[in-house]
C-alpha cells in the first residue's frame, strides 16, 4: 500500500487513509523517504518543517500556507516529518 499524496487529502476520512498508509510504510520497511526513524526524529522533523512551512509549502504547493489548517496542510505535517532535518 503507497500513501497517498499530502495534495490529495481533502477530508477527515481521506487523512485517516493517509496517516495509516503512512504507519503501514514504516513498518514494514517499504518507504525509503522515512530518514527520522525514532519518535523525537520524527517530532523534530515536524517542529523542522513547521519552521520553515511558509517557504517549503510556497516552494512546492506555489502558494502561502493557509491561515486555518485543512486535512491537506496537516498530512504536509506529516509526511514531511518523515526526512526534514
């Protein structure tokens, strides 16, 4: 099973699918973008990305993070927090 993209999540259900795609890639090994392989890796990732979301965001969506997050903006969180240094 191959997560889905963070532009393709549009709702609760959808970030469910998304966030268990996700646990499914680090289990078993099928993923080769998980870099931050231990809990506070992977916090730090997300804390990472969450400090530099208005470029990273603009460079790959080509527009400003949105003021209220959305389902997509949170699975953005989240995959990136899997290799952002």
């Amino acid at each position: 099973m191959v997560a889905k993209r963070p532009d393709e999540v549009r709702s609760r259900e959808d970030l469910f699918d998304f966030i268990t795609d996700l646990a499914e890639e680090f289990e078993t090994g099928t993923s080769y973008g998980w870099r931050n392989r231990t809990l506070p890796e992977y916090l730090d990732g997300m804390s990472g990305w969450l400090n530099d979301a208005d470029g990273a965001y603009q460079n790959v969506k080509g527009e400003p993070v949105p003021e209220q997050p959305t389902w997509e903006l949170v699975a953005w969180m989240l995959s990136a927090a899997t290799d952002h240094e």
